[in-house]
C-alpha cells in the first residue's frame, strides 16, 4: 500500500488507530534464512581447539583474523587494516578502529596481545600459527609490532586461520585458556562466541545445531544478504541429498559420488566441483616401543622402515582414486597439492608390488604378518570410510589383519589428538593453513618432543621423527630465495619418502551441494564462509 493512501486514510483518524493500520497492513519482510548440512558435528566454537577446515570456516563468520584471504587465497586486510616490516625481524601491524566484539566492548590491542598468548598456550590446536620465537608488543592501543628473534618469510602465513578472541570476555567467562580438541567436557567458549565477526551465533547445540544471525554492528561491508543462516547436521549420504533436492536445505557437503549426476540433473540444485589442496594420506606410530592393539607383542613393526614401505607398497591408491573416489581423486606422491609446490612434478609415487611388499615383510620378520587397529573418521572426508576399508582389504593380502575403528569426527579426533597421540594406523586429510610445504615438514612431518611448546610435529600423530627433517625446516622457514629455498623442501621431501615415513593416498575433488537460489564463492581450500553467501530473496 502506498504512503499516498495510507495518508488518504489517516484523515480524521486517531494517531494511534494510523499506527494500528500501519501495522496490519504493511507485515514485516520475511528473515532471508540460509539453511545448510554437513556431514560431521560442529563440536567446538573455540576457536583455538581444533585445526580442521569446516570448523574453521564456521568460527570465521563470527570472528576475525588480523590478515585475511580474498577469494583467491591472496593476503587482504583483517582486524589490521595494514602492516610494515619496519625492520627485517619487526612486522607492524595498524589496527582497525571503532571494531566492537559482539558484545559492544571495543577491540583494541590488549586484544591481539592477549590471543597471542592463548593461541600458544597449553591446549591450543593452533600453536604454529603463531611464529613460536614471536613476542608481540603494545605501540599504542592500535597498533602493534611482532618481533622477531630471525627473519621469517612466511611469518604471517598461517595468520588468517588465527582468529582474535577478547580479553576482557575470555578472562570474565573463565576461558583464558584454550579447549583442547579432546576435553570431556566443555568450556564457555565451547558453546558460546564473542567475535568481531559478520554474524553473531545466537545458539549452539553441538552435533545438532548451530544459527548465526547478522551482527548489526558489523565494522565492515558484507557481500552476504543473509539475516540468519541454520547449521545442521546430516550424518547420512542419502538423507542429506534428499534435503538438498527438496529444499529442506541450501547447501550441503559433500554430494557423495554416485548422487552428483542426480543433483546436477535436479534443476534446482546443482554440483560445485573442483580441485582442493587438501591431501589425504596414512600414517603408522613409529613412537610407541610397542604398537597398542596389535598381536606383536615387545616392539612396534612401524620402526622397520621395511614393514613402513611393505604397507606402501600393498595399498594401490591407483584403484582407490578410480573405483572408491570414482575417478574424483588425484594420486599424489607428496603430502602436499601439486599446485603448492612447483617442483612437485620431479617426485613420483611409486607403484603397487604386492611380490615386494610380501617379501619386506617376511625379511622384517613377519611372513604370517600380524594384527593391529586403524582408526578412521566417517564423517570428514570424501569416502574416508570406504577409502579405509579399501585399505583394510588391500592389507590382507599380505597377512596383514586390521581392525577398522571408524567413528565419527568429533570422537575420533579427540582420541588420535595430543597429550595421547592413541593411534597406531590412521586416515588423515590435511590443507597447510599456509598453504605452503614449510607447513607440512613442520607440522606433520617435524619430531614430537616432550615440554616442546613450539607446535612443531603437533599434528605428527605418528610420532615420525627425522631431526634432518627438522633442520631443513628451519632452513627452509628463513630461506627468502625462492630456488634455494624449493630445493631445501625437495630435499625434505626425499628424506621423507626415502623412510617410508607416511603413505600419501590422494588430492580430494571438492563436492558442494548448492541450491540455484543460492550464489556464493568456493575456494579450494574448502572453507564455506557466510559472509560471501547470497541467496534469493523469498
């Protein structure tokens, strides 16, 4: 109705019988509402207990990094609207100013201090993304310098996966410290957020449901016109596709492989595909002096590099990339995407020899082979269990017998994780949060030691150590000349597969779920992040 007519109306009428009309007859425009499925839990919204990309996507539309990615995983401002290097060890990082966290108090720089510290502390899943030898220092309230005790190329690598929690919420609510990945039971930053973020979280529910509202307080301009978006979980394949495909839900992840056709052939949904830079791979305790769950009794057969190239050797990956992955996977030679590395393409993987891994085996002393646990996610990765039980078949034919452990996310990360690292063969996908092979050679590959607070080998659950290893990361993590510095991750590299320290399987393909209502942006780094989520207006 018109403003014309309604004053046409209101002549002669009560003020407060306008107001009454008014109401009645313009109804309020319905919430632009974002529903959307996953196939694990949201467990955590600490943003500091676990490093895995879904998560992570999740808590960065309620909080904030100091240095960002745009939609092409290049450095763009954050929280810091600049920084300098001043000096080749000192970064200056200038601070956004009238930021407000959710809850109206201003962020300033006490803020970026106090998260530097927790973000390193005992608990946190995030220690590397933080340069360990850094000391961060107030210049005034909005600005501060990291320095440095070397120069570090790729210092600020992994900053836009640590995101600044507020001192004055975090000490108020008893959170000033971190939540482990594996805590039994949860903290107030667990279940509740207080970011600078887009979007507020207004309930959390964990394994159920999680909504984000828009924060209308926001510093910055947001892409989305979302008002709500509605986080559910739909552990099973079939049921999420129905949702999908009936509208109950806008997006899901992933479509499984023999549902893509189906979804694309919909005409309301369709398949968003691509190559992601994540890896998945396996690994063996090479730590414990005798594997738990196993029918070797006295010692651990992982600490014989020929029983290590013998599980190599059995597993064909060629056959899981194109029957289990149904061609939607890339074999990989590397723990990292070809296309993080330029001299990738110089290292191949070797082929399947079942004779070979037969006769390692009966060399290292088990011709009969042995029994022992894999612990395996269900619910993380593209076909991770069917991958696992793949890995299991292939195994028997060289007498190795595996109990397959296989359970959902939350559970079996908060079993393999740190203080325990309790696994003896597992599944793991991995995207380097600096998407870079330093990541990888520091974090997955570097020796595990005791009282080390430095993060190095913090994801390295199969306590695989190679102090030369370690010294060509540290080479390579100062290195500033690109060619000595790729020849130093190659040699890294070599050593690593030189030991059969882990078995690299494949590169996922990508495999979101989008309603055509909906208009948003997919990196390959797989993170969903809601303020670059459209969807039509009802």
């Amino acid at each position: 109705m018109s403003r014309s007519t309604l004053k046409t109306l209101a002549r002669g009428v009560a003020a407060g019988a306008v107001a009454a009309f008014a109401l009645t007859a313009l109804p309020a425009q319905a919430a632009n509402v974002f529903r959307f499925a996953f196939q694990g839990d949201l467990k955590s919204l600490d943003p500091y207990s676990l490093k895995e990309s879904f998560t992570e996507g999740m808590q960065q539309a309620a909080y904030e990094s100091l240095v960002t990615l745009d939609k092409n995983l290049k450095f763009a401002p954050g929280l810091a609207e600049s920084w300098e290097t001043p000096e080749p060890t000192r970064w200056r990082f200038h601070l956004r100013k009238n930021v407000k966290f959710h809850d109206g108090t201003p962020f300033t720089a006490d803020d970026v201090l106090f998260s530097a510290q927790r973000v390193r502390a005992s608990g946190s899943n995030f220690t590397t993304n933080v340069p360990s030898d850094a000391e961060f220092v107030k210049v005034d309230d909005y600005t501060v310098d990291m320095v440095l005790k070397k120069p570090n190329p790729i210092a600020l690598a992994q900053f836009p996966t640590w995101l600044i929690m507020s001192k004055a919420w975090s000490e108020k609510n008893g959170a000033a410290q971190p939540t482990p990945a594996n805590a039994t039971s949860p903290s107030y930053a667990t279940l509740h957020e207080n970011g600078t973020g887009p979007f507020v979280i207004t309930e959390h529910q964990p394994g159920v449901k999680t909504v984000f509202k828009k924060f209308d307080g926001y510093w910055g301009k947001v892409e989305s016109n979302l008002d709500e978006a509605v986080l559910t979980t739909i552990a099973n394949p079939a049921t999420r596709v129905a949702a999908l495909l009936s509208g109950e839900v806008d997006w899901i992840d992933p479509v499984p492989l023999q549902d893509q056709q189906r979804v694309n052939g919909s005409g309301t949904a369709t398949v968003m595909a691509g190559p992601e830079l994540r890896t998945i791979f396996l690994g063996m305790d090479q730590d414990r002096d005798e594997l738990k769950d196993s029918s070797v009794k006295g010692k651990n057969p992982f600490k014989d590099p020929k029983v290590r190239e013998a599980f190599y050797l059995a597993i064909d990956e060629e056959t899981i990339a194109k029957r289990v992955m149904r061609g939607q996977a890339v074999p990989s030679a590397l723990m990292i995407a070809p296309a993080l590395y330029d001299r990738a393409s110089e290292i191949k993987r070797p082929a399947t020899d079942l004779k070979k891994a037969k006769d390692l085996m009966a060399q290292a002393g088990y011709p009969d082979g042995f029994t022992l646990t894999m612990d395996c996610p269900n619910d993380r990765y593209v076909n991770d269990e069917a991958i696992c039980q793949a890995v299991v078949s292939m195994l028997a034919r060289i007498n190795v017998k595996v109990n397959l452990n296989a359970q959902p996310k939350a559970k079996y990360f908060a079993k393999v994780l740190a203080p325990n690292y309790d696994t003896s063969f597992y599944l793991l996908g991995w995207t380097p949060s600096s998407l870079d092979s330093h990541n990888i050679l520091y974090e997955i590959v570097g020796c595990r030691k005791p009282g080390d607070k430095s993060g190095r080998g913090s994801w390295n659950l199969a306590g695989y150590c190679n102090p030369k290893i370690d010294t060509l990361a540290d080479q390579v993590e100062a290195e500033t000349d690109k060619t000595k510095r790729d020849a130093l991750i190659k040699e890294g590299f070599d050593t690593l597969n030189a030991d059969w320290g882990y078995i690299p399987l494949h590169q996922q393909a990508l495999a979101w779920g989008v309603s055509k209502k909906v208009h948003l942006t997919q990196r390959a780094d797989n993170l969903l992040l809601l303020y670059w989520v459209s969807k039509d207006p009802q």
